[in-house]
C-alpha cells in the first residue's frame, strides 16, 4: 500500500525550496541571534505610532475576522492615491498578490517573462502553477526594459515582470522608460509593475499611469517605507476587470483586522514617512561610505538597501556574507552571476551600522583569504 500525500504531477517535479531562508532560521542553525539584521529589507525604523496605536486598540477584538472587503482600509487608499476603490485590490503582501495573479492569469506551459536574477518569489510562483520562466539578463546591473520587451514579444508572454526601483540591486529607471515599456507590450501581455520600494525613489519615479489602463497592474506595500513587513498588507492599481478578478481566488479572511487598521493608520501620518524616508537616506549614505572605506563599490540606491560590490565574483561575494554572519551581521546577497559579486545590506538603525563598520574589515580579509 502506497501512503503519503497524492501530490499532483506538477507538484511533485517542483523542487522543494523556497525563495528565501528567514534570518530566523539561520539563527536556530547557528544558535545565538544575530546582532545587526541587515538582510531582509525590513524596516528598522518601525511603524508609525499611529499605526501602533491602532493596532494595539483594535487588539482586543481579534476573535473577530477581519472585513473580508477591507472596506475601510479601500476608501483609505483611494483617499491618499486618487484612485476609485474600484481600480484597488489588496491582499496579504505583495507575496501573496503576485500568487494570486499568477493563478489567474498563467495557465500550464505559458510562457513568463522576467529579468535573470530578479525577485525570485515572483519565479516560485511562476513555476509553481506551471507557467514556464523567460529570462533577459540585466544590463548595467539595471533590468533591461527593452530586452524585456523583446522576449515577451518572441514569446507570446502572459505575463512581463519589472521590479521599479529594483530588487536585488537598488537600481531604477525613470517614468518615460517604464511608459515607453508599457507602450510597446504585446497584444495579450500584462505588464507586473513591482513598486514595493517606490516611497524610497527619487520624487517622479513613479510613471503616470491611468488606473483603469488594462495593460498594467501595479504593486506596492506597507511591508518597507511603512515598517510593517510583519503585517503583510500590501495593495494593486489595475483596471476593474483585474480587480475584480481577484476576488474568484484570493484568500477572503487572508489579512487580520490588526493589520488593516494599522495600515489604514499608517497612512494618515505623512510626517513619519518623511522621517523614516529622511533615516533611510542617511543610511544608505553611511553604508555607501563604509564599503569606500573597504575598498568597495556601493551601488546608488532608490530603496531601503545598498547592494555593494566585493570585487570579485559570486564566491567572494558568498565568503563575506558568511564571515559576516560569523560576526552577527545577517546580510543577503543576489542568486546569479554578475549580480552575485554584491552583497546586499539594508538601511539600519546607527547602531547596527556601527557593528557593520567594525566587522567589515575582517570579515573581508578572512573572506578573500579563504576563497
């Protein structure tokens, strides 16, 4: 008698992994904690105090499920981005909306187009129902909207995948290049327009994109600028069609009423964006001055992180994240060649750059010893 779960074909040819091993984890593996963590993108910074008081006053009536429709948290944002809540969806991080696009939209063997070492948990969601991965290489360390283009039209791709700024490297490109990219989709592609880190660009990053234009869906967060990465709400701009689409699979009870009322909070308090924006910057200036310091080359930045340049290749790159992580500074670093000569640190608090400057040095001459 065979016993063990009936997986489908499909899932049993899946590899078992995941995007992303949490620091949490490599913490139980090594036995002590990290002391700086400086790897997920999260924000150090934290919520707003509003949103915490929010969230802290709505605690007690957990036993309740959430608004399945997240009605107020809708008006909210339809509010602060001008947009009619009939053009918003929002689900429990942009993690999770991807996979429920995915499912909508990417039957088996359709063909998906990213860019070579993007975000991967887009890729695991890709595979995971079947769809098949395109990939273009980056260029200049940015993602090549036009090679994007290209294969997308070679292909018939369901789907095309821009982070805007970029997720593993920091980069971006400005509005005219993203709209030129719309422009040029083929018939039949959607453009997935990932603006997770769009709060940290530079002022007009964000293209103007009219909400009901059915060529693209835009996603944002509260998980990075917000500091609420342990909330999971995250937010799309599409057309009502898409939109609506959503509802035919998505989790109805996904998001706790704590974390639409945090949110919701989150974003009448403008002031504390600015000032976690404002730590931010510094941040990346303080980690940009540490890698010069080292001999390094620091990536520019329109995000919460800095990718730095080991000079070398993807081994070195790999050396000193685990030398560091052997000092108690958790950083990541990207998957794939060329993109794997960096590390990859996120804005920290004073303090755990502080520990970063210290460790840096040795961590780096063991790690180019060791290569």
């Amino acid at each position: 008698m065979t016993h063990g779960p009936r997986l489908t074909p499909l899932a049993e040819r899946l590899p078992a992994t995941v995007p992303f091993v949490g620091p949490e984890a490599l913490e139980r593996a090594r036995g002590r904690p990290f002391k700086a963590r400086l790897g997920a993108n999260e924000s150090v910074f934290g919520p707003s105090p509003r949103a915490v008081a929010a969230m802290r006053a709505a605690v007690p009536e957990t036993w309740k499920y959430a608004d399945p429709e997240s009605h107020e948290l809708k008006g909210a944002l339809s509010a602060h981005l001008g947009v009619d809540r009939a053009h918003i969806a929002v689900g429990e991080g942009i993690d999770t909306m991807l996979g429920n696009l995915v499912r909508l939209t990417v039957a088996p063997g359709d063909p998906v187009v990213t860019s070579l070492g993007a975000y991967p948990t887009f890729n695991y969601h890709v595979t995971g129902f079947g769809g098949t991965l395109e990939t273009v290489p980056y260029r200049d360390d940015h993602e090549d909207p036009e090679a994007l283009i290209a294969r997308a039209r070679e292909t018939g791709a369901k789907l095309v995948y821009l982070a805007n700024p970029d997720n593993p490297m920091g980069t971006w490109h400005g509005p005219e290049r993203v709209l030129a990219m719309r422009d040029a989709l083929p018939e039949g592609t959607l453009l997935v327009l990932d603006e997770a880190y769009i709060e940290f660009a530079p002022h007009g990053t964000a293209p103007g994109i009219a909400p009901d234009d059915p060529r693209v869906i835009r996603l944002r967060t509260f998980s990075k600028a917000y500091g609420m990465a342990g909330a999971r709400v995250a937010y799309a701009i599409a057309a009502a069609p898409l939109v609506r689409a959503f509802d035919k699979v998505r989790n109805h009870f996904g998001m706790s009423k704590v974390s639409q009322v945090g949110a919701q909070a989150a974003l009448d308090d403008a002031d504390y964006l600015t000032e976690v924006q404002a730590a931010v910057s510094v941040a990346r200036g303080r980690i940009t001055e540490i890698a010069r310091a080292n001999g390094l080359t620091a990536l520019p930045s329109a995000t919460n992180f800095v990718a730095v340049d080991c000079g070398g290749d993807g081994t070195l790159a790999r050396r000193v994240l685990e030398e560091l992580a052997a000092r108690d500074v958790f950083v990541r670093m990207p998957g794939v060649a060329p993109l794997d000569r960096c590390i990859r640190v996120s804005a920290g608090a004073p303090a755990d750059l502080d520990l970063l400057e210290e460790v840096l040095p040795d961590a780096l001459a063991e790690a180019r010893r060791t290569k």
